[in-house]
C-alpha cells in the first residue's frame, strides 16, 4: 500500500511540475487529435479491462492510467526562454545547434529543434513561418534558424548564385 501512494505521490509531483512549465507557454504547438483520442481510449480500457479488487493495485492501476492521460493530453510549444514539451527536462533554445522552420503542405508550419546529430525535438504550429521567424528574432536566436523550402533551406539558396 505505500508503495501505490508513493507511486501515486511522484506522479502527483510530475503532473504539478507539468503543469507549471505549461503555463510559460506563448505559442502554443498544435495538439493531435488521434494523440488525444489514443489517450482516452487506453486510459478507459485499461481502467475497465484491469480494475483489480485490491485497493494498492487499484491505486497503481490510477498512477498508470494518470500516466498515459498526461501523456495524451499534455500542452507543447514555445516559451519566453524554452521549449516546452513533455520528456525536455530542459529545453532552452541555446543549447539547440539550429532550429528548422519549415511550412507544410497544408499551410501548417514544422518546427524542429536540433540539439545534436541523432536528437531533435519537433513541434507542429498553426502559424505561419513568419511569425515563428519573427518570434525567434525577438529573442536573439535569428542565427540559428534554418528555412526549409521544397528542399533546400535558405541559407543553401542564399549561397547559390544564380546568373541570368
């Protein structure tokens, strides 16, 4: 039994430490809504298919199912001085060696943050490319962007002359 509500405790922790880094938020990241529904649909089967009779399984049963409505429900995006997404322990833009914007084919725009060769995190925006631009510039991070057009970023089309 204290075993559950130490469980039940940590994630008490984490869900209030959560929910502090998302209230930093300025832009807000597009939520799925697969992930959401993902989210719900395990909870409730787990909540029907695993509901024990003992009181401790129960409360283990709680942390897990609190767990993965977190998971699914949790808020990303941009905030005055970090990223700001479930898992980034830290998440402030200097530490990222570029960030990459890129629009999509349904006027969506594709944020990736690149921290080293094989981590990067990225987030999906409903604004435009230039607002994103615009917001990085604000804060000084202007060097670090990239702008992925049709394949080719930007600072490869600006060192390519082209002659006429």
């Amino acid at each position: 039994m204290a075993e559950a509500i130490m469980i039940n405790l940590f994630l008490l922790v984490l869900l209030v430490i959560q929910l502090k880094e998302q209230r930093k938020i300025l832009l807000q990241a597009k939520a799925s809504s697969i992930k959401k529904a993902t989210a719900f649909i395990l909870s409730a089967l787990l909540f029907v298919i695993f509901w024990p009779d003992q009181l401790s399984d129960q409360l283990k049963l709680f942390a897990l199912i609190g767990l993965v409505c977190l998971v699914g429900f949790s808020k990303e995006g941009l905030g005055a001085d970090q990223l700001i997404k479930l898992g980034v322990l830290k998440g402030e833009y200097d530490q990222y060696t570029a960030i990459e914007i890129e629009q999509t084919v349904n006027y969506q725009t594709f944020v990736t943050f690149y921290k080293s060769k094989n981590s990067r995190f990225s987030l999906l925006f409903s604004e435009s490319p230039q607002i994103l631009a615009e917001y990085f510039s604000l804060l000084k991070k202007e060097e670090k962007l990239v702008f992925k057009e049709e394949g080719l970023t930007q600072k490869k089309q600006r060192n390519t002359k082209v002659s006429h």
